[in-house]
C-alpha cells in the first residue's frame, strides 16, 4: 500500500518499520485465510488486511473513530498472518503502532484503560495470586494441574548455565512446569540459574499497550540476568513460548534506549525457547522403547512469534512417538494472554473449534509449550493435557538410552 504519514505519525513512528510494512501489503489475502477472528466473522475489517487498512488511514490523518480500538483489540496477535504472508509483512510491528495511537489519542473508554491498567497490576502480583488462585481451585474456577514425581537420575557435570526466568503467571498457576523443565536441563548438562531480582517478562503489559511498563520490565531483566548472563557458556531458556517470544524481541522494545539498546540486543541474542534448547543438547540414540501417540498444540508464540514451525513436532517425532497432526493446527486456541478475559465469547468459540480438533486426533495425550494454552484448553479437554516438560519429566524412565 502507498504511504504518506502526517506530521503526527512522521514524528513518532518514522522510525517504526511502519511505511516499509504497510507498502509490502499487495492486498492478495492470504493473511484472511488464516486468521482466526475473520474465520470467526468473515469480516474484512478483523482480518489482518482490514485492521492493516485502518492504521494506514489513521496515520495517513483520517478521522480515527472508536471502532479502530475495537477492530484492534479484537486481533489476538497470533502472527499467524505473518507466518503466511509472501510479502514479509510484519504486521506485529504496524498493529503495535496502531494500539499505539489508539493511547496517544486517547480513544479508549476510561472504564477500559482502568480495566487493562488493572490486569497489568494484578497480573504480576505473585504473592496475591498464591492466596487467590487455591481460593480459585477451592470453587472451581481455576483447574487444578497434576502433581507429578520426579524420576530420579544422575545429573552430569555442567557444561553450561542456563538463567531462567521468574515467571509471574505460571510460578503461580503450574509451578511444576518450570520444576520438570529444570530437571531435565540438569539431566542434559545445564546448570540452572533463577534470579530472584528478574520479574515479569513484560509481555503483558506490552499486549495491554502499556509499552512503558514492558520496557521497564525489560530493563529490570536485563539487570538481573547481565551478571551472569556475560560468563562463559551461559544462555536465557524459556519454558513458556509466549515469554519466551516477548525476550526475543527486547533488542527491538528497547532499540531507542541509549542506555541499555546494546544489552537489550545481546540478551534476545541469548535467548531460547526450552524446546530448542533441549533439541540441541538431547543426546543421539535416547528415545521412548514404546510407541505412544501424541498430538502437539503448537502456541502461535511457538510457531508463528518465534518461527518454530514444525521443529518441535519434529523433534517428538525423533524420540520415537507418534505425533498426530492437529486438524488447522496454525490457528489460535483463543488464550492469546489477556484475550480470554477482555473477548471471552470469541476465545471459546476458537477453543471450541481447537479442542475439537485435538479430539479429532485421537492421540493419547496432548502436549503443549504455553502457559497460556495449557490453562485455558486444561480444563475442557478431550484428553489429558500437559505441557511437555511436564509430560517429559514424568516418563523420563522410559527413554532407552545406548
């Protein structure tokens, strides 16, 4: 698309991406196919063209009306768009300008603002959400994950230091994801590391539009992690693909700050998603002695934010089990971070359409590599649900190894 920015939008996104972006788009559509709102609605102003189309008038100096704030924060930033694209559109990076001016301007309602400000909050409250969330398992409204027992083994020597982060959402919800994913690190020959001054990854309040919150976050990781971080041998592995998706992309949240936009670049250098991590040290020859079938609910921060299409089905695949394709397998569960609770009906209806899908496979079990996922689909699904690192550590005893 042809691009003029205003005054407005050429002095506070110049600098963005954004006309390089916008004039890729050639209008053929393929995004539409393969988002999940305009499969939901078949509405061209919630499909990735539409809301692209919005922002340009919007920075082009349109009238901007309150529907662009509902066309917006209707998309769920799966990047599966981007994934599809044959133009190279990074529709993130136009959509994040469009929430962007949507702040500046001031187009949302102040029961909104108060409403997203307030997640942010609560969200990142770790010792609130340890009273509240057995409050929540106690009436039912949050499910509850296995307690599962470690398989004892012998751990090697060290041969690198692996800093994980201090996730405020999962520590809180699953604390035994992060509990199996550092033992099987160790059984691969990392040494783990959490600092206790690291925090949120800063994804939420970033998806919120609070992009000030985000970029302290970041910087906060960054001080923490910078110690350790420039020893020898020493890496940022994520369990969860979403947080690992928002340290990836601090070189580019933090790329106007002159204090920390080097550190900032040298840490989403350093970062890896668990399942990389874990493929890459996994030893030749250890695989599962019995066939088990299993399907993967890739997250779109897995497949579509990070690019991993396809390696960790692999990966499954050459441990010797059966990974049974997911029916649509690129399209969002509808968890999304903060999108089940600010679009509740359209998040059930995509994990409606996703837990059918998983049922149709008619695999053992399900595996996932998400927080957010595993949280939201858990609780109505067709069969047990676990993420990987979970399930993993749990059958660890069952690897023949040479």
């Amino acid at each position: 698309m042809e691009t003029k920015l205003n005054a407005f939008a050429e002095h506070h996104y110049a600098t963005s991406g954004l006309v390089e972006n916008l004039r890729r788009c050639v209008h053929c559509g393929f995004c539409n196919a393969t988002c999940p709102t305009y499969q939901v609605w078949g509405d061209e102003l919630d499909g990735p063209r539409g809301r692209l189309y919005q922002i340009k008038m919007a920075v082009e100096g349109e009238r901007v009306s309150p529907t662009l704030v509902t066309h917006l924060d209707q998309c769920l930033t799966c990047r599966a768009c981007e994934t599809t694209c044959p133009s190279g559109v990074e529709y993130a990076r136009v959509l994040e300008v469009g929430r962007d001016l949507i702040e500046r301007q001031r187009l949302r309602s102040w029961s909104n603002r108060l409403l997203r400000r307030a997640m942010v909050w609560f969200l990142n409250q770790r010792a609130l959400l340890r009273v509240l969330v057995p409050l929540g398992r106690w009436f039912g409204g949050v499910p509850t994950h296995a307690r599962l027992t470690p398989v004892t083994t012998a751990i090697p020597t060290p041969q690198s230091t692996v800093i994980f982060i201090n996730p405020c959402v999962q520590d809180v919800l699953a604390p035994d994801i992060d509990a199996a994913a550092a033992r099987i690190v160790e059984r691969l020959g990392g040494r783990v590391v959490k600092l206790a001054a690291s925090g949120c990854c800063g994804a939420l309040a970033h998806h919120l539009s609070d992009r000030e919150r985000a970029q302290e976050q970041a910087r906060c990781n960054i001080d923490a992690w910078w110690p350790v971080l420039t020893q020898a041998n020493a890496e940022i592995v994520v369990s969860a693909s979403g947080c690992a998706v928002a340290v990836k992309e601090y070189g580019e949240l933090l790329k106007a700050d002159r204090v920390y936009a080097e550190r900032a670049l040298r840490v989403s250098q350093a970062c890896v998603d668990l399942t990389e991590w874990v493929s890459r040290h996994w030893p030749a020859g250890v695989a599962f002695a019995t066939r088990r079938t299993v399907a993967f609910q890739s997250p779109c921060s897995l497949q579509h934010g990070q690019k991993l299409k396809g390696q960790w089905e692999r990966f499954l695949t050459h441990l010797g089990l059966e990974v049974k394709p997911v029916p649509d397998g690129h399209l969002c569960c509808g968890s999304a971070g903060s999108y089940s609770i600010l679009n509740p009906s359209v998040a059930q209806e995509l994990k409606r359409r996703k837990l059918h899908a998983l049922s149709a496979t008619g695999a053992e079990v399900v595996l996932t590599a998400n927080i957010g996922c595993y949280h939201h689909l858990k609780p109505d699904a067709p069969q047990p649900l676990w993420h990987w690192a979970q399930w993993l550590d749990a059958h660890w005893n069952e690897l023949n190894t040479p």
